[in-house]
C-alpha cells in the first residue's frame, strides 16, 4: 500500500466518498458539498478532476463510486490518519477530540515509509484511540459495527469503538465515556430522537445522532 495522490484537497474528497459508501454506491454532489462544506460547482470540477485521474467513476446527477485505485490510496489516507492518532494519544497525551483534529492535517505528510516506521515504533498497534482498526490493505475493516442505538432497552452493553466525528468526541470527552465502558440502556425516545442510559449510576442522554456513531457489544459477548 505505497500510493498517494499529490493533492490533499483531493484526498479529503476520496476520504468523504469512502465513509458515505462510496465503494459500492454513487456518492451524490450534494452530500459532498454538504461535508465537506464547499459550493456544488466546486465539488463537480473537483470530480472531474479525479475521474480523469482514475480515482472515481463519476456519473452526472449520480455522484462519484471509487475506483480500486482511488479505495486504495484513501484506505491508505486513513490508516495513516489512524496512525498519528495512536501516536498523538499514546506518546503526547492529548485527548481524543485533539488527535483528530491533529491527525486531519498530519494524514497528508507524502512520505509512506514514515507511516510504517511509526507503526511498527508504536507496536503496530490494532486499533486507534476510538477503537477504530489500523488497516494492513486497502479495505477498510471495522470489527466493532453494532451502534448503541440497535440495542434494546435494559441491554447492558459495553463501548468499543467511537466514529471519527469533533462533536461525538466533545460530547464523549465532556461526560466522560470511554472504550471499555460498561452502559446500560434505560430508554429510548424516538420522539425526541435520544437514548437514555447509565454508567456509574449516573444517567446520561444521548442524541440519537450520536447513538448512532458509539459502537458497542452485548457485555455477555465481550470474551
């Protein structure tokens, strides 16, 4: 896995693409501007840009799918995202919503050997500090998938992987979750698009949207 593109604003396009399903379904114009906050004419010669550079197939009204070429050096984007986070983390304290931010710009750095040099300097860690894997191919494999919003209530669960999202992390840093946590699920409102739940014997609310984003297991399954 030793290929990168050239320009970083192309890279967070790749990436985007990836993370809304772009590997087996046509990412749409409007949800790339949306995420990545840039005018829709923008997002088309941008596109085009990566179509002709093979990174993309790109179908008017339909959006953007990645070509091997383009899942293979964004699976390689991530993993060095990941890698920095791990190294931010573990080696200079800062917290989980920090090593995001950081590792946004740092993903970029061009030179692929560093990557490996500080991977295997860390242990060649699995995961990164949210739980999510450090990928060894070009397809990114995630082991924990199941969101705490799936379960029912009265499930006792355990948090194993958070998404990379600055305000899931701010809201997990500032009530103090954690991987490894033991929750319980005392209810669901649709209505009001929360679950509630405990930890510590102390309840939480947590907006659906967020739900969405922690990842957990059945605490009978954790062995």
């Amino acid at each position: 896995m030793k290929k990168h593109v050239n320009n970083a604003n192309q890279e967070d396009y790749l990436k985007v693409i990836y993370q809304n399903g772009g590997l087996d379904e046509h990412v749409s114009n409007k949800v790339l501007s949306q995420k990545l906050q840039v005018s829709p004419p923008s997002v088309s010669e941008m596109l085009l840009k990566l179509s002709e550079e093979d990174y993309i197939t790109y179908t008017p009204y339909k959006g953007a799918i990645l070509t091997d070429k383009g899942a293979e050096v964004t699976a390689t984007t991530i993993r060095n995202h990941r890698i920095f986070e791990r190294f931010l983390y573990d080696s200079l304290d800062y917290s989980l919503r920090e090593v995001h931010t950081l590792a946004e710009e740092l993903e970029h750095v061009k030179d692929l050997d560093f990557f490996d040099k500080l991977y295997n300097f860390l242990g060649q860690p699995e995961t990164c500090p949210h739980g999510s894997m450090i990928n060894k191919d070009k397809i990114i494999f995630e082991k924990y998938t199941d969101p705490l919003s799936s379960f029912e209530i009265g499930s006792q669960v355990e948090i194993k992987r958070f998404d990379d999202s600055s305000k899931l992390l701010e809201f997990v840093e500032e009530n103090s979750l954690g991987l490894g946590q033991t929750v319980n699920i005392l209810e669901k409102n649709e209505e009001d698009d929360q679950v509630v739940i405990s930890m510590n014997q102390n309840e939480l609310v947590v907006p659906l949207a967020f739900a969405l984003k922690i990842f957990v297991i059945p605490l009978e399954n954790q062995n």
